[in-house]
C-alpha cells in the first residue's frame, strides 16, 4: 500500500492525516510517499514515527520514498525526523542551536522524576528561554509536563515529544504522540471506577478531558496520594482555550478538537481503521501569555477547580 502524504497538515485536517495513516495498519506493506509534503504540525510528525513504529512491530514493512525530494526536507533533518527512525543522511547545512524556533523529535519513556523534569526544562528552554519570557516559560514548562507525565504515565508504548513556533501565527505548538495501549484501554486496564465496559473510545476520551478524573486516580502512591490527580489534561485544555490556541486529542477511532475559547467537537469515527495510541496536539497563541498566574487562574476557574469564592486559596495553588 502507498500513502501518499498531504502537502500541509494542521489542526483542522490533522484527523483526515491520521485517518489516512491508519489505513496502513491493515496492509501487508506501507510505502510512505513524501514527495508533497510542505509544512506539517509536531503532532503530525510525530504520528508518522508512531505509527511506522507501530507498522514494524506489527511485522509491516515499511519503504519511504521521496523523503529527499521535498520542500520540507532539511526540517526534518533539523528535527531528527530521520535519525530517529535509523535513517541518516548527509547533512548540507550547518547545525546550529534551535533557539526559539523547535523542539527536537525526543523519545520519552519511562524514567525517574528527576530526570522527567531536567529533560522538560531542556525542551521548554530550547523553545523560549526563561530570561526571555518569564510567565511563557512557566506555562509551557507547566504545559509540556502534564502532557508528557500524562503519556508516560498512561501509554505503555513509544512516545515522542517535538514542538515548534510558527512566528507568522504566533503559536506555540507541542505535539505529543505515542503507540501505546490508548486512553480506553488506560481506564479499563487500571480498574478505574469511571469505567464501564459499553464505553466507547470517544467516552473515555470525554472522561480523561474532565477535571479529577483519571484512569489512576483511583491508585493510591505510598503516601497515600493519587498516583494521578486526574487535572493534566483538563487543565492544558483550558489553557488553550484562554489563550485562543488549539487542542487536539485523539486516541483509538475517537477524535476530539478546540479552537479557542469555541466550543470543542468530536470528530466521527475513524471508520474502520483506528490509531493505536494516543496524540495530543496543544497550541498558544503567545500574544495572549501575559500572566502565568492569571492564565492559571482561569484556567482553573474554567474546569472547577477554583470557586470564585475561593479567594483565600489562591496564594497556595501555585506552588
């Protein structure tokens, strides 16, 4: 089977992509055609490692071919695209620090907190160093945490960060992919009282968008503390939504979309054909970041966290 890859993918046809990498699990063999491709998101590259990783474990084959024959080519170099997936090429440019302009692909997987937090900072400094932006280093370095905790925590397979910044739109985009069990399976695997079995994947990727519900927040850690409070991917949702950004999530045949402060959508279903994982796809616009506090706050206020009357709490929640 050859996939023929668009020349552009964004939000708005980021689920016609991944239906359309789909369709490459039931193959006997995929070939990757390049040829058009022009700009994609992070969260579009990353699927397509994803799901050739996916494709490979599956025993599909999986050829490329145009890879160096398109206008995006070099990018992909920059970000690793290729020596991610085992691939190097000569290089005929001249490296040079990412400084504000992209997050390399990176793998993440399972490690120690310690380590989590060094590689985040890492990623949220290469974006936009903290002397620069106080109050956007803050909220992306809030952001990008919650959304890989959330990954690392829930996936059980490969995952991969990358993020960019589009200085024409001026937008913040971080895209988050990986091949793991999917959010359904996340709740029923985990025993998760929010869970029953007629739930369908579109249900539970509701579930996981609404504050203190998680797939483990039900498992308690040695403290006695919810080993996931359940708040992540709400609270990143309202972030976009209060800087007038994207957020995207889809994970099985489910898809789910907000742009801006609109109402979100579900998309309908992948027809016959599923992603095995989960995306998440978070977009600021950062004209919008004025105050990390006051984002948070509404943020905050927006999934019920805050009351209005809770004012005496407020100096506590941040820390």
């Amino acid at each position: 089977m050859t996939i023929p890859l668009p020349k552009y993918v964004f939000e708005d046809n980021l689920y016609s992509f991944l239906s359309l990498l789909c369709t490459g699990n039931s193959a006997s063999d995929v070939t990757l055609d390049f040829k058009a491709i022009k700009h994609y998101i992070p969260a579009a590259i990353t699927s397509i490692i994803t799901c050739i990783r996916t494709w490979q474990e599956n025993g599909i084959p999986v050829v490329l071919i145009n890879h160096q024959n398109n206008e995006a080519f070099r990018y992909l170099q920059r970000i690793d695209f290729f020596s991610t997936l085992g691939l190097n090429y000569q290089e005929d440019f001249a490296r040079h620090a990412p400084m504000g302009d992209f997050v390399t692909i990176t793998e993440i997987n399972n490690q120690p907190e310690r380590d989590l937090t060094k590689l985040i900072d890492e990623l949220v400094g290469t974006l936009f160093p903290e002397e620069q932006n106080e109050e956007l280093y803050k909220l992306l370095q809030y952001a990008l945490g919650e959304i890989i905790r959330n990954s690392i925590q829930h996936s059980c397979g490969l995952a991969y960060v990358s993020a960019q910044y589009n200085k024409a739109k001026d937008l913040i985009r971080i895209g988050v992919s990986d091949n793991g069990i999917g959010i359904r399976n996340s709740f029923k695997d985990n025993n998760s009282p929010h869970f029953k079995e007629e739930f369908s994947d579109q249900d539970c990727l509701y579930l996981a968008l609404q504050s203190e519900v998680s797939s483990k927040n039900h498992i308690r850690g040695p403290y006695g503390d919810p080993v996931n409070a359940g708040v992540g991917l709400s609270i990143v949702h309202a972030i976009a939504a209060e800087t007038l950004g994207y957020f995207y999530l889809a994970s099985g045949d489910a898809t789910y979309i907000r742009s801006g402060n609109n109402e979100g959508h579900y998309y309908p279903k992948m027809a016959d054909h599923q992603y095995k994982g989960t995306v998440v796809s978070v977009a600021f616009s950062r004209i919008e970041v004025y105050k990390y506090i006051e984002v948070m706050m509404s943020a905050k206020r927006a999934i019920g966290l805050i009351k209005e009357q809770d004012t005496s709490e407020v100096e506590g929640i941040f820390k």
